[in-house]
C-alpha cells in the first residue's frame, strides 16, 4: 500500500473511515444466513456474519432497527469504542441475539481496517503462531459399523481429527445423525420431534468408540458431541467409560447453566472436556474457565461477540491452560469461518477448529480464500479476513423459515437438544 500511486483511496483520515452505508443481507443458498455490510466513505466494505440459526430474523430486526441508524457517520476505525457503545450502551447485556449483532459489526469493522491496512486479519492480531488450523469433520452412521466406515473416509481424505457420532439403537432419529445428503439439523419449518433415551444412549457410545480404536487405530483424534442430553452424573459415567479410547473431547455433556455439574464430571474423569458453542460472552463460562473445569471453550466469533470480545476470552482463557475449540457447523457462514481461521492461525492457545463443509450454493455465495490442505485449513493473504458476499447470487436465495429440532422423553415430555 505505501507505494499505491497517488490516486490510491486514502484511509488516514477519521472522514475516510466514515461508515456511509451498512446493509443486512438474509440469503438462503441451501440453509439461512444473515449477513451485515459495512461501507465507508473511501470506498471500503466489510462484512460480518449475523446468523443465529432458526431465529435469524430476530438478528436481522435488532440490526436492522437498533443498530444500524448508529452505524452512519460513525469512524469505521474505532472498533473498541463501536464494541464498548453497542455492548454498554444498549442497557440490555448479552443474549445470543444482541451478541451475534455486535459480533457481525465488530467483524466487519476488522475486515475493514484489514483492506484498510491491506492485510490479513491474523496479520492484525499479532501474526502467525502456526501454518494451519487443524480441524474436525463429522462422521455419523445410524450404526456402529455405518459410523465406523465413515470415519474411514474422512481419514482417507487427510483428516487428522473426526468427530462421531451414532444412532441409537431403538430411538428414531438420535442427534447428529444425517438423513442422506449431509447432517443440516434445522430441517423444517416447524420444529422436527425427536426422541431421547439415555440409557440406551450410554450403553452405545463406549461400544462406538472401542470399534472406532479397533478400526482405525491409535492415532487419529476422536471427539464426541453429547449435545447436552446427560445429567451431571450420567455425564460423569459416559466421560469415565470412554476413558480408555483417549478421545480429543467430549463436547457439552451436561447443559452448562448448572456449571457444579462439571465439577462432579471432573471428579470422576480425565477425558478432555468441551463446552460453550452456546454461550455468548465471556462471563458465560469465566467460572468453568477459572476452575479448570474444562480444557476446551467453544464460543466462537459470530455467536460471542465478535473478534473484540473472543480475543479477551482467549487470553483469559489461556491464563488457566484452557484451549480454543470453536464451533464451526454449517449454519456459520463461511465470513465467520474465515474470521475464525484468521484467529486460529494467531490465538497462542489454539486447539482445534471444527468444520462441516458448507454446499457449493453457500460457497458460491461467500467466495473465500482458505483451504483445507493435510487435515488444516489454511488461510490465505487477502487482505481482512478474506471472506466476501456476491449480493446479486444472494439475492436469488430467498429467505425459507426453519427450526431446530426439538427432543422429547419417550413418554413425551420436553428434553434438552
Ligand atoms: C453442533 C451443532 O456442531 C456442533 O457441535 O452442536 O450442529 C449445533 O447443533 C448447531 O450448530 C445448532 O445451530
Ligand atoms: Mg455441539
């Protein structure tokens, strides 16, 4: 950029960095992502990732309505003052809706200042502690043996880490489990009912993972997603049982609103614990983290507020040996992948990164620069994040309302998903 010739836009100055334009985009190429676009008076845009899957309307409205009439006129530049005001200033702390807005201003103003500076997010953050993210792909089967084969595959392909998952034999349709073309779990427009059962549950999944070790043996990591069904206790058990096949993590074993229920898991085991795609700040998870409760924390960038507050919860985190381990399934856009990898690549205490592909309509959508190579993913030198928005493809995806499913007990009553 220093030797730009002299018709270059300028950015030095606080009226170059004025935002005059901000706009939502809600598309639908294949599943619903909400997408903020911020445009300053030298001609730079940034985009944000705004998508909180089945309620992305209820984004797009705080957006829309409250955020961006204070976006205009404002230094696109000052990036903690714009954090501070929409987080202090909006009375109304934290909750996955006001979060994930912050979270997509905060990621647009860094992809801005990055074309501004004309380079590379994790440049920004302090440069490179690593030459890719390793990351996780998920391998379900309605059985052990389907569940097997499939992490075969993605071992095959240069996967370092897989996550598997199984049905359960008896229940129906048993979390994570795709039903073809890949695992999308908002499905319909009205929640899908699904069935839970525990024990059955806790008799399957050690099976799962002695044949996933007999299989394919000692090397690639293994990680599990319990999706908060388990009590703390019954989390203790499955945590215990697995034990001897040394997973990465076990992810959400018990809903995390009652945090004494990992000291009761810690008690009784030392498999890796991961928790957090559900949290929104780092006040969510401070007494887990301070604790040592667990060793992996999953809030990512889009759901926790953007770069700004992810950035404070890391080096909070790495204070007390905890790791990153951000969630990363399809319904967060490509920008929040490529604004996490960009972090990856720089955060000292990285873990892992997980990844699900997204489809050739969303990737189409968001065309973006880093790739998978040697099971990581690899980002590369455009300058911001390197994610961006082609708003006439978008525009042919229309908005289609869809839920999560729910789950219920077998005699009915409601159950955690
Ligand atoms: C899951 C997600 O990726 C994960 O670990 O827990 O599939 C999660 O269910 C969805 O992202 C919910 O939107
Ligand atoms: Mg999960």
């Amino acid at each position: 950029m220093s030797n730009a010739a002299s018709t270059a836009p300028s950015h030095g100055s606080s009226r170059d960095r004025e935002i005059v334009d901000a706009k939502v985009i809600v598309t639908s190429p294949g599943r619903n992502f909400v997408t903020l676009k911020i445009t300053t008076r030298s001609g730079v845009h940034g985009i944000g990732d705004a998508t909180l899957n089945g309620r992305e309307l209820a984004v797009a409205s705080y957006l829309q309505d409250h955020v961006l009439p204070n976006l205009i006129g404002r230094d696109a530049g000052r990036i903690e003052d714009m954090w501070q005001f929409l987080y202090r200033g909006a009375y109304w702390r934290r909750g996955p809706v006001t979060m994930s807005a912050i979270a997509a201003v905060d990621v647009a103003l860094w992809d801005i200042l990055g074309k501004m500076a004309d380079m590379p997010l994790y440049q920004l953050l302090g440069g490179r502690s690593r030459e890719g993210a390793l990351v996780y792909g998920h391998a379900n089967g309605r059985d052990i043996a389907e569940a097997s084969d499939a992490v075969g595959r993605f071992i095959e392909q240069g996967f370092l880490a897989v996550r598997a998952q199984c049905g359960v034999p008896g229940v129906k349709k048993a979390y994570g489990i795709s039903s073809g073309k890949g695992y999308e779990p908002a499905e319909s427009e009205l929640p899908a009912e699904t069935v839970w059962n525990t024990a059955r549950y806790l008799d399957v999944v050690p099976q799962l993972f002695a044949r996933l070790r007999a299989d394919h043996g000692p090397q690639v990591e293994l990680l599990h997603d319990v999706h908060h069904r388990l009590s703390p206790i019954e989390a203790a058990r499955l945590a215990r049982s697995v034990e001897p096949y040394r997973l990465f993590w076990l992810e959400d074993a018990t809903p995390a609103e009652n945090q004494k229920g990992f000291e009761l898991i810690r008690q009784h085991s030392v498999t890796a614990l991961a928790v957090g795609e559900v949290f929104n700040s780092i006040w969510d998870c401070k007494h887990l983290i301070e604790n040592q409760l667990i060793d992996y924390i999953r809030t990512t960038i889009v759901h926790g507020g953007g770069i700004t507050h992810l950035r404070r919860l890391a080096d909070f985190a790495a204070l007390h040996q905890v790791r990153t381990g951000f969630h990363g399934a399809t319904d967060l856009s490509p920008v929040t992948m490529g604004a996490a990898l960009h972090f990856d690549t720089w955060v000292p205490n990285f873990g892992i990164q997980e990844y699900m592909f997204h489809t050739d309509e969303t990737d189409a959508v968001f065309p973006h620069d880093y790739v998978l190579r040697g099971g990581r993913l690899h980002v590369g030198d455009t300058p911001g994040h390197g994610v961006d928005i082609d708003e006439a493809l978008a525009a042919k995806y229309p908005y289609a309302p869809k839920q999560l499913p729910v789950a219920r007990l077998e005699d009915g009553a409601m159950w955690d998903w």
